[in-house]
C-alpha cells in the first residue's frame, strides 16, 4: 500500500498536539512504557490512517506532530485510545498493581475504570511548512537523551 500523500494547505492541515497523563504523574518513565507507546502511536496511525511527522514521548506529556486527515477529534480519539489501552493493559499483564491504582477512577461510560490522559487538550492546526517544521524542531529538541528504539 502507498503511503499517504502530504500536502499542507487550509484543506489539509497538520496538527501540533501535546497530550499530558492523568494528575501529570510521571508515566513514561521506563523504557518498556516508552517501548509500548511507541508500537500504540504506530497502531494508532495505521488505524486512523494519518500520518505522523515527529513526536517525543517526555515523562508525563507527549508531543506529536500528525497530519489531519479528518477531524483533530478523530485523530485525537486514536492517539488517545489505543495509547491509553495498550499502557492499561501493559500495566495489568504485568501486576503494576500500584500504578493502575493512580490512574484508577469511578467507572463511568462503557465500565472504563483507568484513565492515562487528561480530559483536556492542546491541539493547534498547523498550515505553514515554515511552522510545520519550527514544530518539528521543537519536538526534536524536547526529546529526552536516551532515545528509545521502537523495535522488539
């Protein structure tokens, strides 16, 4: 399959998106969390077929900077959604007992009883080249010493 095309306009903007865990505690701190992100935000853009230029996973927040092939909503309910379950589940595969009980809430719609991310977000649509790429910069220089490698 081809990849997806790119071209920044009004049409077809990108997005600079920053999303922060729960309460802001440090959730990202080892590297088989960051390990299990980075395979969800893969997931997550095979899923919602859009693209993603560059992200850096910090302690408590990430950033991403993905094309908007749709709503930001849709490509926000991907990010959030399979990051937050593959993390829940990493989490109780392996007893983490302690860390699932921080991000445990009162059961509320379709019994979800953790939460990983904070309701509220920062999305900026993104129209330029020029502010695509001092995003991109941005991004990259946010990303911790130790970069983690994706693969198995």
């Amino acid at each position: 399959m081809p990849a997806p095309s790119f071209q920044i306009s009004r049409d077809t903007p990108a997005l600079y998106i920053t999303i922060v865990a729960k309460d802001r505690l440090p959730a990202f701190r080892s590297d088989n969390i960051k390990k299990v992100i980075c395979k969800a935000l893969d997931e997550a853009r095979s899923s919602g077929g859009f693209l993603i230029f560059a992200y850096a996973i910090m302690l408590e927040h990430l950033h991403l900077l993905p094309n908007q092939p749709g709503t930001s909503a849709d490509v926000l309910r991907y990010l959030k959604g399979i990051t937050a379950r593959r993390t829940i589940d990493y989490l109780r595969k392996n007893n983490f007992e302690s860390s699932l009980a921080k991000l445990r809430h009162d059961t509320w719609r379709r019994e979800h009883r953790y939460s990983l991310w904070q309701k509220e977000n920062n999305v900026f649509s993104i129209y330029s080249e020029a502010m695509l790429m001092q995003k991109a910069n941005y991004i990259h220089l946010n990303l911790p010493m130790k970069i983690v490698d994706p693969s198995p």
